[in-house]
C-alpha cells in the first residue's frame, strides 16, 4: 500500500512538473523574441528545420533553437521555404515559424519602362543582382508587356521573362475584343506594330489616341507613315548595326531616311513587317481606339507635345517653327556650356 502511495505521488509531481513544463514552453512561443531591430535574413534553399534554427538563433531572431524545432514538431504543417523574409522587432517564435511556413518573403518589384526593346529588357532583367539563371536569347520584339512586377530574391530570370509574354499576350487578347470595328487593322499582330511606333511617338498620355488616329489616317489613305522611330529601328537592327540593342545615340540625318530597310516607313508605304518595341497597354488601347481626328501630320511643338496639322502646308509651317526653335535651344545649350567651361576653368591664364 505504501508503495502505491509513493508511485501515486511520484506521478502527481512527475504530472505537475511536465505541466509546469508545458505551460513554459508554450508561452515561450508567444513571448517576445530577442530581435532588437527589424532585420532581413535569407534562408537557403536546401537548409532542413535544424539548420534553419541555427541560423535564426545566430541572426538573433530566434532565443533557443531546441525549442524552435520542437515547435516545428508539434505545430509545424508546411514544410520552411527558403527565400528572403523580413523579421519584425520581438517578433515571437510561433509568428517567426508561421512566416517560414507560408513563405512569407520579402517582394522585391521590378519596373519595365514602356517603349523599350526586347534586347535592352533583357539587359535589365540580366543586370538584376537579384534574380538568378541568365537569359541568353532575345525574345520577339513586341511580346514583352512593360509594366511594374513583384518578384523574390533568387528568382530565375528566365521565369520572369515568360511572365511578361504571358502578360503581353493576356492584354493584347483582352483588348483586341474591344477594338473599333472599321479599323485598317486585320490582324493582333498589325495592331501590336501599330502600338509599338505609337509608344515611341510620344511619351505623353493624353496624346496617344491622337497620335493613333494621324497613324490610321495615313493608313486608310495608303500614304505612307513616315515616322521616325522606324528608321532608327532600321538602323540599329540586323547588319546595319547592333541587333536591335537600343537608341541611336545621333539625331537622323536626311541620308538615314534613304536605308532600304522595310522599317522605313518613309521609303516603304503600310505597316513595318513587325514591332519596333515593347508597347505597354495604354498604346495598344490606343492603336485599337483611336481618336476620330482629320489631322495626317503632327511635329514637335518644342515643350515635350506635338502639334497637329491636317494640311501640308499648315504641317511645314509647324515643322518650320519647330526647327527653329530647336536651333534656340542648341544655341542656348552651348551658351550654358560656354559659360560652365569659363566658369570651371582655371582663375589666372
């Protein structure tokens, strides 16, 4: 009978010394972690449970690694992902493994101007420290949406490229349905080129239509759009220059408009055989919409816009005044350089 009693007792304090226990270790999960100060850590990939504690417990997230892993035991029911989180001052054990288990990384963004080539996206994609993989052939010129995308550290490049075709072909397919009807347009493809001379017309959003409708214009009157993006297109593609890499780096002389190229829509009348850049949707809204104008030209008006005109001589007048203010601003500028070099030259000759 005394025994019975002992092994009672002994298992009363054995319970009470496990609940005691118990009660410590859950409210430990709960408690304030030893993190003075938001930090970011990244995870590996390939780092199992054990090693993962360790690293939090040297980055100061987590107080005791032991008991970091036997939460993950009893209450674990994800597996932890790897990537780059961001870690909330005291932020507690429990809040630290459920992060971990929904993969909660930091989202990194990444913006794709509109008007670009896909060659120089490419670069930027490549250029990007934090993405991985390495893109090594150019896409269609055309099949890249620009805009702004979310991304983690480490993912791969090439991923991020297909996401971006997958968003161009999604807009095009979404606004191709809601396109004017008496369009000089057949194809998505021909509404695509058109974009793509509209984004690189003008950076201007309430122009876009209005640049559009000069462009159909032209086009249902088959003269041809004589549009300079085109040309330079021509000359920075293929065996005239760089494949596409980018700008000209020049203004066009009179002689570049002369490239037999059938991107020069000054020699050859229509559409180019294909895209002159990465449009974003508002320009292929536009090619699909366009304004209902009579204007056929439009030239720099000198502040950023252009200014319309729907005959030939009203056109001459605007690019005359356009030329010359342009020549304002060339002698202004070496004016200003004049004077900055006099300014930064030496006191005494």
């Amino acid at each position: 009978m005394k025994f019975l009693v002992n092994l009672l007792s002994l298992f009363i304090l054995l319970s009470g010394f496990l609940g005691i226990i118990t009660i410590v270790f859950i409210k430990s999960l709960s408690a304030p972690g030893p993190l003075r100060a938001d930090k970011t850590v990244v995870i590996e990939r390939g780092l199992g449970a054990g090693r993962i504690a360790s690293k939090l417990k040297d980055e100061n997230v987590i107080a005791s690694p032991i008991i970091f892993k036997s939460a993950f035991k009893v209450f674990g029911e994800e597996s932890l992902k790897a990537g780059e989180y961001r870690f909330e001052e005291k932020i507690s054990l429990l809040a630290t493994l459920e992060k971990l288990e929904l993969g909660d990384v930091i989202q990194r963004q990444i913006t794709i101007p509109e008007g670009l080539t896909s060659y120089e996206i490419v670069e930027l994609l490549n250029a990007n420290a934090s993405l991985s993989g390495q893109i090594k052939d150019i896409p269609d010129e055309g099949s890249l949406l620009p805009e702004t995308y979310s991304y983690s550290l480490g993912d791969n490049r090439n991923d991020k490229l297909a996401r971006m075709q997958s968003s161009m072909e999604d807009t095009l397919n979404i606004l191709w349905e809601t396109r004017d009807n008496d369009l000089p347009i057949e194809t998505k493809e021909e509404a695509l080129i058109l974009a793509s001379i509209v984004e690189k017309e003008t950076g201007i959003a309430e122009e876009r239509k209005k640049v559009a409708g000069v462009f159909i214009n032209r086009l249902r009157k088959n003269m041809p759009l004589q549009t300079d993006p085109t040309v330079i297109y021509a000359m920075t593609k293929g065996k005239h220059q760089n494949d596409g890499k980018g700008p000209l780096g020049r203004r066009l002389l009179k002689k570049d408009l002369e490239i037999d190229s059938p991107y020069n829509t000054y020699k050859y009348p229509g559409l180019p055989p294909g895209p002159i850049a990465n449009p974003g949707r508002d320009a292929i809204a536009a090619a699909l919409n366009p304004a209902q104008h009579d204007y056929i030209y439009f030239v720099a008006d000198g502040s950023g816009g252009h200014i319309f005109a729907k005959t030939l001589a009203e056109h001459n007048y605007n690019a005359a005044n356009w030329r010359k203010i342009r020549k304002e601003k060339e002698k202004k500028a070496i004016n200003k350089k004049v004077i900055e070099d006099e300014i930064s030259g030496p006191l005494f000759k």
